[in-house]
C-alpha cells in the first residue's frame, strides 16, 4: 500500500508509514495464516518481509520534490547575486532602523545576507528542516511558517531598538527546525521513541542563535522569537494531528 502523506510504499502489515510518521490505520490488520509447505517459515518469511520494508519507496516518493523550500533557498541566491552585483542597493531591502513606511522590507530583509557564512548557515537549515517539515506538512505551512515567524521576529524588534538591524533568515531557520523538531521532543520527554536527531537539531540551533557574535545583522532578538514561533507552531500542529487521529 502507498502512504497518502509522502507517497511512500510500505507493508499492509503496519499502523503508521515508517518515513514520515502518518498514521495510515488506527488498527493493524490480521496476519493471515500460513498455509501449506510452500510458504517461506521462520526466518526466510522474516527476511523477505524485511527486504520490502528496507525497499519501500515507491517511484512516486522519489519524484517528489521540496518545491517550497528550494524557492526559498533560491529566492535568497537571487537576491545575493542582485545586490553583490550592484543591481539593487542592500539598503533598500534591509531592515535598518525605523521602516517610514517601507513595510516590504520585513520580507525582503528575509533574503538579504552580506556576508558568506552567515548565509550558509542558515540557508542550510532552511533548506534541510524546510524540506523535512514541507515532507510531514506540504509546502503552505513553509512558507507561511518561515515569512511569518520573521515577520514577527522584525517587528518585535522594531518595537524593542530605536535602530534595530534585521538582516537574514536566522528567524525563519529557527521557526522551520524548531516546528519539525517539535514533535520529537514531546516524544523524548514521554520517553517515546522518535526518529529525528535531536543532538544534531540543537547544534543548528545554538549555530544560529550565536551567530549575532559574528555577524550583527543577524537579530538574536528576531532569532529568538523565530524559534518561539515554530515550536509554538510545531507542537500545536502536532496536537491537532494527535487528536484528529484518534
């Protein structure tokens, strides 16, 4: 059978798709009972039920595409190469100050980096955690998720700094790892067993939440309220889903 959330094929034989977590039945199935020698026994059925499990990917899984999150990634390389370039001015597209009605500039400032690691960093979690949560919840949810939180990030500080400085998407990197990882760090405090790399999500996350020591366009103000953003996000979405399956 196909699993209706991310397109994967997996065994008749289970409740949730072993790839992305979607619940496919609330009950499993009855095994039906062997009959005659010709069937495989022991530990040849176990192996073959194994090897379609370890082969479950459809064609279907393979071409699906992050489709969100590559427009996010290359809407930032767009913007690199317009204003290295000298075609657009970054003080027209970057948060410096009082806005004096430029409002546009809290999306743009999202795409706007002036330096090489600052942008690798956060591209790199956009584009990893973007792709995993667009995989678990369809491209809307990225988009609106990673402009929103920023939004919100550049608008607090706004109200908090006479001269606030908001460049980069180290809010909306934050909003998007903190929103997958949400519900692997319920599963961890009920001792449950998740999937995600918990270790390797904090270590991108103190990265970005750090790197306003070594860039000071980068808000840690906007970073911070990014990741409240997705984890607020991340387990209410989890919640909603928990309880519409049972």
């Amino acid at each position: 059978m196909v699993c209706r959330q991310c397109g994967s094929e997996v065994s008749p034989y289970v409740t949730e798709c072993p790839y992305c977590g979607h619940r496919l039945r609330r009950r499993a199935p009855k095994l039906p009972r062997e009959r005659g020698p010709s069937r495989p026994r022991g530990p040849r059925l176990l192996e073959g039920r194994l090897q379609r499990l370890r082969s479950g990917r459809s064609l279907a899984a393979l071409d699906t595409r992050p489709y969100a999150t590559i427009a996010l990634v290359l809407g930032a390389c767009g913007v690199w190469i317009a204003t290295t370039g000298g075609f657009v001015s970054p003080e027209r597209l970057a948060v410096q100050g009082p806005l004096d009605g430029e409002w546009w500039k809290l999306l743009t400032s999202q795409f706007l980096y002036l330096d090489g690691i600052y942008a690798f960093v956060a591209l790199l979690a956009v584009g990893l955690f973007g792709w995993l949560l667009e995989r678990r919840h369809g491209p809307v949810v990225v988009v609106a998720l990673f402009l929103g939180a920023g939004v919100a990030g550049a608008l607090l500080a706004l109200a908090v700094y006479p001269e606030p400085i908001v460049i980069g998407a180290n809010a909306g990197a934050l909003a998007l790892l903190a929103a997958w990882a949400a519900p692997d760090l319920r599963a961890a405090r009920r001792r449950e067993w998740y999937e995600g790399d918990l270790i390797g999500v904090a270590v991108f996350a103190a990265a970005l939440l750090l790197m306003p020591l070594a860039r000071p366009e980068a808000s840690w103000l906007s970073g911070v309220v990014g990741g409240a953003v997705g984890l607020v996000f991340g387990f209410g979405l989890d919640r909603m889903i928990s309880t519409s399956e049972l």
